[in-house]
C-alpha cells in the first residue's frame, strides 16, 4: 500500500508538472523546489564530493527542463522520473570515468552506535559493519535496488520506473535479497557469532 504522503506529493508534483508545461513559471519554480531536496539527497548519497553533486543536480534540472513537454506523469511519478535522470547522469559518469564509485555503499559513515554500554556499542558496530559487507557482496544492481528502497525511502512502482523494470520484478528481487540477508544473519545468530 501506497505511503499517504507520497501520494499527495505525487498529485501535487504532476499539478505542478501540467502547469510547467503550460508555461506557468511559478509552477516551475514550485516543481524545482518540491523536487530539489529528494534529487540533491539522492545525488549526494552516490558522490564524493560537494561539486560534483551540484554539477550532477545542475544537469538534473536542465535535462528537466529540455525534456518538460514530453513527460507524462500518466507513465510514472514526476519524482521518479528525476531521480531516473540523476541514475542515468550518475551511470555516465561512472562510466566516463571508469569508475563504480557511484553505486557503492549505502551511506558514506556508518551511523554513531546508540548503546551507551561501551561493549553493546562495539557489538552493534561490528553487526552493522558485518551486514554492509553482506550488503557489499550482493551483486551491484541489487545493491542499488535496496538502497532506493531503503536508503531512499522509495516505493516499489518508483523504483521501477527508475530502474526500467517491471514493478512486480523489482518487489520480488528486493524480498528476495531481504530474505537472504535475513537467514544469513539468522545464521550468525544462531552461532552466537557476526562472523560471515
């Protein structure tokens, strides 16, 4: 079941996507604003550094813009087709630059442990640092489709538009790696061991 919020946020963004092919520029402006901070987060999570993400958001909204009489929100969310923009501009870069260094990792630095008891703490790191070498060895294209799902809070139909896939495809290879990664920890726990 479709999240509530994002619903509305995906009627208001194709209301603001149909009055920007109109010619409304407040419109436009309200689309650039409600899409920014989801486009610059995506990016951000999937580069190194401050510039190259503002270069990469940058070549978003002008392929945005180029492309805004021809998007129909019919086919998919208005969200989802940006965030498939910023994919595809983040593929050629890797690819231009011979590098994979855009698909890797869910998150740069591994959140700060919550347990205040020193040695429930070194645990915790240890389980998180155990699971994103599990997550690391999954093969890249369902490393990706977890972090839109996970990372990027994304539904499955988005994901699938993002991706070009089929949705029902999407949904099965992403229960299928959280059952993997799910018995294997079992596993570990049954052991009594992060060990993989």
């Amino acid at each position: 079941m479709r999240d509530p919020l994002s619903a509305l946020r995906d009627v208001r963004l194709a209301l603001l996507l149909g009055r920007s092919q109109r010619g409304d520029r407040a419109a436009f402006q309200s689309l650039y604003g409600t899409l920014y901070g989801p486009v610059a987060g995506f990016v951000r999570r999937r580069v190194t550094t401050q510039a190259d993400a503002e270069d990469v958001v940058a070549q978003v909204f002008l392929q945005l813009i180029a492309a805004l009489p021809r998007i129909d929100p019919g086919r998919g969310t208005v969200l989802a087709y940006a965030l498939g923009t910023a994919r595809n501009l983040l593929i050629d870069r890797a690819r231009a630059a011979q590098s994979h260094a855009a698909l890797e990792g869910f998150t740069s630095e591994p959140p700060a442990p919550s347990a205040q008891d020193p040695h429930q703490a070194l645990e915790e790191q240890e389980e998180r640092a155990a699971l994103r070498e599990r997550v690391a060895a999954l093969p890249p294209e369902v490393q990706e489709l977890l972090r839109l799902r996970f990372a990027e809070g994304l539904c499955y139909s988005d994901i699938a538009q993002i991706v070009g896939r089929d949705e029902a495809a999407v949904r099965q290879r992403v229960s299928r790696a959280v059952r993997e990664l799910r018995c294997a920890w079992s596993q570990v726990a049954a052991r009594g061991a992060v060990t993989w």
